[in-house]
C-alpha cells in the first residue's frame, strides 16, 4: 500500500500555519481511494522559520495531531474497496475472468 500526500494550499496568520488544504491517495494494486480536505491546526505554531517548512514537514504535523487518521481511514476504504464483489453490467458480454490470488 502506497500513501501520496499534496499540500495544496495553507493559511497563517502572523508568520503561523493555521490551516492547510490537503489531498491524500492511497493506492494498492490497481485500487486507488483518494480525499482531499483542509486540516485546522489546533495550536498554530512554526517550530521552523516559515520560508523553511516544506511540504513533507506539514504532511508529518497534520498525521501527528491527527494521529494518523486521514492515512487510517484511507486504507480501510482501499479494504472495504478491494472486499465489493464487482458485478458484470447486464448489457455487456459475461466473460468468465478468473482472479489470481499473490
């Protein structure tokens, strides 16, 4: 399984990271679940001066004060994704296809 953080966006007040707008993708195999949403930081704070923060810095503070809950509820949708037993459309030629398990 394959984590893919972008930082699309931040807000700060008075030199502080107060807000960022993320994208997130978890991808396995040919299965891909992606979300993207802002995180308000708690406590706005910049342990760095602000034109060193970097994109890896800002993915480690939003999974630390989220206790990795965006990564945790991704990979249990790409689970619950990889689990759905495809259906074949009704219209279109049933073709037997057998899966190989690895």
């Amino acid at each position: 399984m394959k984590i893919t953080w972008k930082i699309l966006g931040i807000k700060a007040t008075d030199g502080l990271i107060t807000q960022a707008r993320y994208e997130a993708r978890v991808t396995e195999k040919d299965l891909a679940v992606d979300t993207e949403g802002y995180w308000f930081f708690k406590n706005a704070k910049l342990v760095v001066p602000f034109e060193d923060v970097t994109e890896e810095m800002m993915v480690e503070w939003i999974n630390a004060e989220s206790e990795n809950a965006i990564e945790k509820r991704l990979a249990e949708q790409l689970k619950n994704l990889a689990a759905q037993q495809e259906i074949p459309l009704p219209w279109m030629p049933q073709v037997f296809t057998p899966k190989f398990e690895e």
